[in-house]
C-alpha cells in the first residue's frame, strides 16, 4: 500500500462510518412508530358516571374515536380554555363525525359529582361528557392513562389540583393513537381525528 493510498485510507473510512451511522439515525428517525404495541399501556377499562348520575364503562364510547381530557371544574385557566379549544374542533368535524365524543374525567371528585360536572361541561360542546366517580376508581382511571393528578393545599384551607394537560386521543376500539395537539387551528385537528374515522 502506498503512502497516497495510506493517507486517502483513513478519511474514506470516517467518511463510511459516518454515511452508515447517518442512515441508521435517519431510520431510527423516519422509520413508522409501532403505535400499537405501545398504545396497549395507555387507557383500558372503567366504570365512572356520568352527569345524570348514570353508570359508565369505556365500551359506552367504542365505535368511533374520542377524546379524554383530565381536569377539573375548580380549575382556574387550563381546564377551560382546553374545553372551548375541543369544542371548536368538534364543531369542525364532518357529518360523519358527529359520534365522536371527548370525555372530560375529573380528578377532583370530593366537589366534583355528577350534578356539578353536568353543569359545567354544559357550557361548551354538547359531545364533551363530564364524567366523575369514587377516588378509588378515578386513581384508576389515572393510572390506566399514565396521567398525573395531586391535591395542592392553598390558603384558607383550600386546594387546588395539579394534573395532566394532554388531550388522549383514542381510535373506534378505544386504543391510544397520541395526544392530539390544541396548539394550532381547529381544523387541522380535527382532519387528525378524521383519518380514525
């Protein structure tokens, strides 16, 4: 081997090296998620009740995509402003997605019984269903959808709730496909839910 070709080695092999770990990383990056093998994690069933006072489960919502927000109705700002975004998407759905229904599950239900989530979601679209239930079967519900939920205390012996800000969105069989972004216009999100249609 020549010197030439000796010096000519080296930067060729970088530049190999490079080239494969280029592709590896744009494959890692580009290569389709398997949603469906991690969207076993995220939901699953329960029993809460709703505004009228009636009984609930996850098969109730089966047949069309939904939507599950967790809040509550003595949130100051998060919780309302995300409610009128949904609603300015659902009323942007077609026709064909008038089933489409987003749950509002409360992770406050000590003040938040069904008589209170009733009037409270009845403030926005008529397909946001506030629903609520027992502490234990809230704490549930959490867990299932790997959200987070915490009292705060506050003055006056007050509280107040931490929790998660995403909006799930789920397919006709009631898996998670992602968290559907609000921070953009109305209509792009609900051409997303569109496509589950």
């Amino acid at each position: 081997m020549t010197d030439r070709t000796r010096r000519l080695a080296a930067p060729i092999a970088a530049f190999l090296f490079g080239l494969v770990a280029l592709g590896v990383a744009a494959y890692m990056t580009l290569a389709p998620e398997p949603r469906r093998q991690a969207a076993a994690n995220i939901g699953g069933p329960f029993t809460l009740v709703n505004g009228d006072g009636k009984t609930v489960t996850e098969k109730e919502f089966r047949g069309a995509p939904h939507l599950v927000f967790f809040g509550f109705t003595h949130c100051p700002d998060v919780c309302p402003t995300k409610l009128q975004e949904l609603s300015e998407v659902l009323e942007k759905l077609p026709r064909q997605g008038e089933k489409v229904r987003a749950l509002f599950i409360t992770v406050d239900p000590q003040r938040d019984t069904p008589e209170v989530m009733k009037s409270y979601v009845s403030s926005f679209d008529n397909r946001i269903v506030g629903l609520t239930g027992d502490q234990a079967e809230i704490d549930k519900v959490v867990k299932s959808y790997r959200a987070f939920a915490k009292k705060v205390p506050i003055k006056d012996d007050d509280y107040t709730m931490e929790h998660t800000g995403l909006v799930y969105l789920m397919d006709k069989r009631g898996d998670f496909i992602g968290s559907l972004r609000l921070d953009r216009p109305a209509e792009e999100s609900a051409k997303e839910i569109v496509r589950y249609l």
